[in-house]
C-alpha cells in the first residue's frame, strides 16, 4: 500500500510567505487577517500583545481600525478570563452577548458591529502568553473545532511579537 501524502494548507502557506517579506508586521497581520476570516471566520479581528509585569495589552492589529485602532492600551483585571488565556494559555470562547457582557468592559460597543461571539486564541512561547489573536463574530459563531484551526495561525504571530522593533 502507498502512503498518501497530505497536501500544504494554502491558507497557513500564505501566513508563513508573508513571514519572508519585508513590510513587517504589516504583511504577517494582513496575510492572518484574511486566512483566519477563509479558515474561522469574522467581522472583528484583533491582535493583541501583553505585557506580564505591568498587567497591560495593547492593540498592534485591527482590521476595524475606526472602532478598535491600532495602539489602544489597557489594564486587564485579574479574573476567570485572565487566568486562563494569560496564566494558563487556554483559548476562551465567548457564545453569547452575556458572555462578552461578562467579560469585556466594551462590549456595547462590540454589539453594535454586529458581534456577539469570540474567540481569544493566545500566543505562546515557552510557557507564557504574549499575546493573542481575537476573532469575533455574530452570536454562537465559535465552536472547539475552532480553537483547533486556529491554534497554527496564532503560533504563526510568534515572529512578530519576539522580534525588536527594530528589526
């Protein structure tokens, strides 16, 4: 019997040839944007780095960039959510208008783009989360199999978020 071969996702292929050009982070961040939206789906994406020591995230990707710019900063309060997207590196999804009610302090303003439902894959390396990327959609959007797709593309960040910004 042959052995079949598998075929090269062209959605992570895209991601990862985005990696190797030289308009970074903005190429990787676009290139991610739109395979997760083909592969998962969305209508808000983010992408979010953290800062441990001083319990900050800012905002380094939006593809909403009038309601969620680029560069927004705030304080994440510790709580169920936090410790287990942060501490414990596990993907959250949120199903429900009161899911995100309970969790985000805008999530007014996440309803009014139509959203209700989301999905924090983290980033990790070497144990700790440095960021995640946030995908949310309309209500019950987001499943398991989810967290499963996008745990490649969510690895696929790491260059980004490791390197100087000087590089």
């Amino acid at each position: 019997m042959t052995p079949t071969k598998s075929k090269a996702d062209p959605l992570l292929c895209a991601v990862a040839a985005a990696q190797s050009r030289a308009d970074q982070p903005d190429a990787l961040f676009a290139a991610l944007d739109q395979a997760v939206k083909s592969a998962i789906g969305h209508k808000l994406f983010t992408i979010l780095t953290y800062d441990g020591n001083s319990g900050d995230a800012a905002r380094i990707y939006s593809n909403l960039p009038g309601p969620y710019p680029t560069g927004g900063r705030k304080r994440l309060a510790p709580g169920p959510w936090t410790e287990a997207v942060l501490d414990r590196g596990e993907a959250y999804i949120g199903r429900t208008r009161d899911d995100l009610r309970a969790v985000f302090p805008d999530h007014e303003l996440i309803a009014s783009l139509g959203c209700e439902s989301v999905l924090n894959m983290p980033v990790r390396w070497r144990g700790r989360t440095l960021g995640s990327l946030n995908l949310l959609h309309e209500a019950g959007w987001y499943g398991e199999d989810d967290v499963a797709a996008c745990l490649p593309f969510a690895q696929l960040t790491l260059p980004a978020l490791l390197a100087p910004a000087h590089l």
